[in-house]
C-alpha cells in the first residue's frame, strides 16, 4: 500500500470526515425511506412522502442529540472502560522523554499520556481535538519493548493523532452505535411484546428490525474496512517518522498473541488499538474472511514494513 505522506493523508481524512458525517445520516434516513416503503406495499406515492418528511426532522434530531452527547462525552467514557490513568515526567521519565521527543519533531502538541494497569501488550490513541488527544499505553507493552520499539508504537498512535484517525472513528463509532441502538430495541420488542402484539404490529416491527438489521451491518462492515486501512498507513506514517520501520516491526512481533486486554469489554475501544486480534480468544468470527476484522492480519503488517 503507498503512503502518500502525513499532509496528504489529513487532508484525505478531513474530507473523510465530512462524508461520513453526510454519509452516515443519509444511510439512516435510505433505511427509514425503505422501511415506509415496504409497509405502503411497495407503493411510492404522496401519502408515504409526506409520513417519511413529517418523520425526518424526528430521526435527525435523536441523531443530533446521540451524537453530541457520545462526541463530547467520549473521553471519560473510553477512560472510564479502560481505567486508566495519568502518566506523567516524574512517573515514567522515559516514556514522557519518548512522546516528547516525538511530538517536538513533528511540530505539535503533546498529547496526555494515558497508562492501562495490564501485562498485556497494547496501545491506543483517542481525542478529538489538542485538549482531549491521550495516548494510552499498557504496563505490559512499556515494560516489554525496548526504546525504539516503544518508540515505534508511540509514533503509530501519533499518526493517528496527526492523520485525524482518531476523529474518523470516534464518528463512526458514534453512528453505527446509533444503529445498533435501534436494531437491539426493535429485537427485544419482538421478543418480549411479541405474544400481546397484534399480527398487522408484529409486521411493522418486523420489518423495522430487518431493514435497520441490514443497515446496520453495511455500516459496520464499512467501519471496519476504514479501521483495517487507517492501520497500515499509521504503520507507514510512524516509519516515516522515526526512520526505523524494522523497530515498529520487531514491536507487532512481540505484541502479536499478547494484545488481548481482558479488562476492557467495549470492543468499540478495543477496535482503537494498535492490534485487536480476535482470534487469540477464539472469536466466532476467526473462521470468516477479513470483512468483520477491525485490524489487518499483523504478519501482513510486519511484512508491510519490512518493505519500507
């Protein structure tokens, strides 16, 4: 995969971004269109026109208020999951040293430095904007790696930060929760009210769960292709950095098959680190392709690098 460097790369996720804010919201309302239509009997006419333009303003204003509650609360929500805490020079001199130093050489901000009390290996980046950027590294992976692995893993949650990566996602997540939200709500009505229901309402929701069902899905395969690509270009972003792509190398070698943080149950903040493998716990999904994977296989990432 060529890496057209970090300017190059913000600018493509800006207007990521922006189409995913435009993207997200239009695929909502195509599932709500759909599901009007099929309860007219798949006539489209000035009677489902007007119930689907008297419903919009409704469902883009629960989308509005979801939206900036989860945006401006992310922060205390991913730190409350993970329980994590401060780092900060006088705890871990070497650490603090390596961020700076990385930070100083790209020109910007230095992020909080956030630390996951686990002997697991891993790493994640967050924030969405110079106040609430946090890199957060494990007891594990600081203890295991040596300066310029650490160095390296450091660098690719940077490249998060700097690509816009970090925003990118955390919209993602916003939406496709959104939808989860909705499919989990009409599966439990079917389930507990379906014996009182009438037939003409069990077919109402029915139908709701099966088009938000299926709206759901796309979204979160597309999400999970966007969180596959953002990794081999932040691996490729954090190369360019430090010079040292056989030290971001030897750093997945090691973190391979020790990842899993088993504190942490949102896979929404497991799908931020540097590797979220699922088949080390034996994922019902290891057997299927990449499609519902969040991270590249890290071999094919180790080999990325290696040609760099």
């Amino acid at each position: 995969m060529a890496y057209k460097g970090l300017h190059g790369q913000i600018q493509s996720n800006n207007i990521k971004s922006i189409l995913l804010l435009i993207g997200f919201p239009t695929v909502i309302l195509g599932g709500l269109f759909l599901i009007l239509f099929i309860l007219n009997n798949g006539v489209w006419d000035e009677y489902m026109m007007y119930d689907f333009m008297r419903v919009v303003p409704i469902v883009l204003g629960a989308i509005g208020i979801w939206f900036v509650i989860a945006y401006f609360f992310n922060a205390k929500m991913i730190q409350y999951s993970t329980q994590s805490h401060t780092l900060d020079r006088k705890s871990n001199m070497r650490v603090y040293n390596l961020v700076e130093n990385l930070c100083m050489s790209q020109g910007i901000t230095m992020p909080q430095i956030q630390i996951m009390e686990t002997d697991a290996l891993n790493a994640f980046a967050s924030g969405l904007n110079e106040k609430t950027y946090t890199i957060t590294l494990t007891r594990g992976i600081i203890e295991k790696l040596d300066d310029a692995e650490l160095e390296g893993v450091i660098a690719h949650e940077l490249a998060h930060i700097i690509n816009r990566d970090v925003k990118l996602l955390i919209i993602s997540i916003i939406f496709v929760g959104i939808l989860g939200f909705v499919v989990q709500v009409m599966f439990r009505s079917l389930i507990w009210g379906g014996r009182g229901r009438k037939k003409q309402d069990a077919r109402v929701m029915l139908i709701i769960l099966a088009v938000s069902a299926l709206v759901y899905l796309l979204t979160i395969v597309f999400r999970f292709a966007l969180s596959r690509k953002r990794e081999y270009l932040a691996d490729a972003a954090a190369a360019e950095m430090t010079k040292r792509p056989d030290a971001l190398a030897n750093a997945l070698r090691k973190i391979s098959g020790r990842s899993t943080v088993e504190d942490v149950k949102s896979n929404d903040v497991k799908s931020m680190f540097i590797e979220n493998n699922p088949k080390e716990k034996g994922s019902a999904f290891s057997g299927l392709s990449g499609i519902f994977a969040t991270h590249p296989p890290i071999e094919k990432r180790i080999e990325f690098l290696e040609q760099l």
